[in-house]
C-alpha cells in the first residue's frame, strides 16, 4: 500500500485551492483507502455514511434494473465531480442506491459523516462547492432514471404488443391452414352431392334455411352449458336411432348454428334418405368454412384495432403542440395496449364514463403517460382476479378521471411521499421511483391536479386536467 501524504489531497479538484492547515485537517479525519481493480466499494442498500476523496483511479457506479446491473456514473478526480462522491454533505441519502465498483487502482481518502459539521465551520466555501457537486449530480441521476424508466417502460409495452400482435397473427395462419384443407374438401364433398340427384330448389332451401338460422342468433338469447349438452345430446340419439353414425361428429357445429332434429328432418325429408349423409356432409363442410371466414376477420381486426392503438397511443404523425383529443378513446387505447397484463392476472375492468365528456386540449403523448402510468401500477398492485375501475366526469372548467383498485392500498404514512423523485414501494429491480415523479409532472404542465385516497380495499388516483389549455408554456 502507498504511504498517503497531504500532497495527496492537495491533487483532488474540489479540494486544490484549500489552505494547508485545512487540507491536514481533512488529512487527520479521514481514513485513507485503497481499492485494486474491480473491488466492490460499496452494495446495494448499504448505510452511506462516507464522503470519498479520489486521488487516482475511478469509482464505477451501477444501479440495479431487473436483476441486472446497469451502469449510470464514472466518479474520477475530475471537473465533472471533483473528485468528491459517496454522502456530501446535507444529502438526504440513506443507503447506497446502487453498487459501486473500482476501475484501476483506487486510491482515496473516506471522511465519515460525523465530521461534516466541523468541516464546515471550518470552510464554508468548500462545503458549498460539495453541495454544488452534489445538486449537478442529482439533477443527472434524474435525468438517466428518467431515460432509463422511458426505456424500461417502451420495452414492457413493445413485449407486450409483440405479445398481443403474435396471438392473432398466429391464428390467422392456424385459419389460413384450415381454410385450405376445406376448400380442398369441397371439391370431393360437392362432387357426392351432385351424384345424389340433386336439385338447384334443393340448394337454394338449404341456403335460405341457414340465412333463417343466422337471423334468429343474433335475435336469441345463448345457451347455458347444461342447456347446449342437453341439445347436443338429443341430436346425437336422433343419428343415432336413424343410422347416421358418420355424421356425429358434425354434431356440435350443427348446434353452435341453431339446428334442432326438426331441421334435419325437413332436409331429410326433401333430398332423401340416402341423399342426407351428403348435402349434411357438404352443408358441415360450408358453415365450418363461414366461420373460419368470420375467425379470420376477427384476427385481422384485433391486428388494426392494436396498431390503431399503438399509433394513436404514441401520437405518430402529430406534432409536440397541444392538440384536442378524447379522453375515452385515450384511455381505451391505454387499456388494449396494457390487454396483456390484465389478462394475466384476469383483471375485472369497470369503465364508468360520463355522456358528455369535453374535449381537452393537451399534450396528448405526455397525458397517455399518464393513463400507462397509472393503470400499470394498479395492476402491478392488484393479486389474480382484482377489478379496476376507470370513471370519468367534467364539467364546464375541469375534466376528472379516476383510476381505481381493490388492492391492498398505499400504508398512511408512506402517502406523503408517493409522488416523491425515486420513492418506490416496489422491491428492488422492479421500480425506480420515476413513474409517479413523472405523473405529477405532467399533471402539472397541463395545470391540473393529481390527488390520492387510499385504504385497503381501494386506491384512488383522481387526475384533474383543465378543458382549456391555452395558458400552457410551450
């Protein structure tokens, strides 16, 4: 180990200009340390009770996201930092938000905090140049948490879009392959029919009969579980008892459209008994194609309704100004995009919208933060089967929406602080501290209001934004 002197000190920046009566005092309190390549200096969690002076080397600090280490700050004897790092004096910190690591040989001096206040009886001038150091570096950190939360969170809502996008893509090729293996099948199955004798009238019965079918489902009412058995199974003896094992399996397709054995005997009764097993086969062979038809749609509209969202949510295509834009239809979007996640968890939506929402003007990319903010959080915070409820109300001056949810709620005396720069309750990894900053925010550059009402059982977020917002600065 080097043998330290005062010359060491007189090599950090924050301290080159410091009598040398102070500099030995620094050098008498504080405790000299060296550090080889790659030493751990200081762990998550662990009680930040040291200021540290670098001489040589660089302090290497990293936060942990998910698991995984990721850097944010080199701290070396430069213009940047000063050579100062660890607890300044009047920060607030507790613990070390992150692990530090030493690149290069490390050589430092550590002064404990309980020096603090004698140092700056001793040199106010330093101290203030500390705190300067100390305010550059937060305003820093809080811009690479923020980067860092944008970035965390467009690659949650990217892996869940992927994951929303995938589904439906991947029915539609499930449909595509199927829809083939019927339009093959109907060459064979027409090819029975028309050897059965059959005639056009015969057909042309058969389609009306199914447009009947079709206009009476969308009139009904749908079948219990215990009610569509009992019809399954009556139309399964009636086969059965007339000889028509094959078609069994058409059973349940046949039942899904509204037929009943009465169906069956007028068909029957029109094209035969010996004509039936085919013109059923063909007419199976045709709804399951119409419906793998409507299946296709649907995929395909689930696909536009998401990108729909996406770019609505994103505000692809409009500019940074304020813009008009309905609340409701940014909220749903929200909702699509975070569809995954409620799914998961087999969350309960309630949406409670007033009839006469105005139309706001904001800055529609910032407020969709927001509505993901906030609806994200209260699904992290509700167990499997919760419910959350989205209201709406205005009124000539203000729109309100209020995100809410049974969870277990925000404990009393940590309310105060919930809208506090990195102030999480989650565990590490799973939060920064950043989200609800940001709301709170936002809120306020739309000069409106974010309020909170918790008990267990329900949380409340009420976020109050003006109808008008003319007065906002760009």
């Amino acid at each position: 180990m080097s043998v330290p002197t005062i010359n060491d000190l007189r090599q950090v920046i924050a301290l080159r200009d410091m009598p040398d009566a102070h500099l030995q005092w620094i050098f008498d309190h504080a405790i000299y340390v060296e550090y080889e390549e790659g030493a751990v200096i200081m762990k998550t969690g662990e009680a930040a009770e040291f200021m540290m002076f670098i001489i040589e080397g660089i302090v290497s600090f990293y936060m942990n996201k998910n698991g995984t280490l990721v850097h944010y700050f080199d701290f070396g004897n430069d213009e940047t930092s000063g050579g100062a790092t660890g607890l300044l004096p009047y920060s607030r910190m507790k613990t070390s938000p992150g692990t530090s690591f030493a690149v290069g040989k490390l050589r430092s001096f550590r002064l404990h905090k309980n020096h603090f206040g004698e140092l700056e009886q001793l040199n106010p001038e330093l101290i203030e140049r500390l705190v300067a150091y100390m305010t550059d570096r937060a305003k820093s950190f809080a811009t690479l948490q923020l980067q860092q939360e944008k970035v965390s969170a467009l690659g949650k809502l990217a892996a869940g879009i992927a994951h929303e996008l995938n589904n439906p893509a991947a029915a539609i090729n499930r449909i595509a392959a199927e829809l083939t293996k019927r339009l093959q099948s109907n060459y064979t199955l027409t090819e029975k029919v028309l050897q059965s004798d059959i005639q056009p009238e015969h057909i042309q019965n058969i389609q009306l009969l199914v447009k009947d079918k079709d206009s009476e489902q969308k009139q009904k009412t749908k079948q219990s579980a215990m009610q569509r058995i009992e019809a399954e199974d009556i139309l399964t003896e009636w086969l059965v008892k007339n000889n028509f094992n094959d078609l069994i399996k058409t059973v349940e397709l046949f039942i899904d459209r509204d037929f009943s054995i009465d169906d069956f005997e007028k068909i029957k009764t029109e094209v035969g008994s010996d004509a039936f097993v085919s013109v059923l086969s063909w007419l199976e062979n045709l709804l399951t194609s119409q419906r793998l038809l409507k299946d296709l749609n649907d995929a395909s509209c689930r696909i536009s309704t998401l990108v729909g969202a996406i770019k609505s949510h994103v505000q692809m295509d409009r500019t940074n100004d304020v813009q008009p834009t309905n609340l409701h239809k940014d909220l749903d979007n929200t909702i699509t995009l975070l569809g995954y996640k409620l799914r998961e968890k087999t969350i309960f939506i309630k949406k409670d919208y007033c009839d006469n929402m105005a139309i706001v003007e904001a800055y529609i990319g910032e407020l969709n933060q927001v509505w993901t903010n906030l609806i994200d959080n209260a699904i992290f915070a509700l167990d499997k089967d919760g419910e959350l409820c989205i209201e709406t109300s205005c009124n000539e001056k203000n729109v309100i929406v209020k995100i809410i949810d049974n969870g277990p709620g925000i404990p009393k005396e940590i309310q105060s602080r919930i809208f506090d720069a990195f102030f999480t309750t989650k565990k590490v990894g799973e939060g920064t501290g950043i989200g609800l900053d940001l709301v709170n925010r936002i809120v306020k550059h739309h000069n409106g209001e974010i309020k909170l009402n918790s008990v267990p059982g329900r949380t409340e977020f009420a976020v109050i934004i003006p109808v008008s917002q003319k007065q906002i600065p760009k």
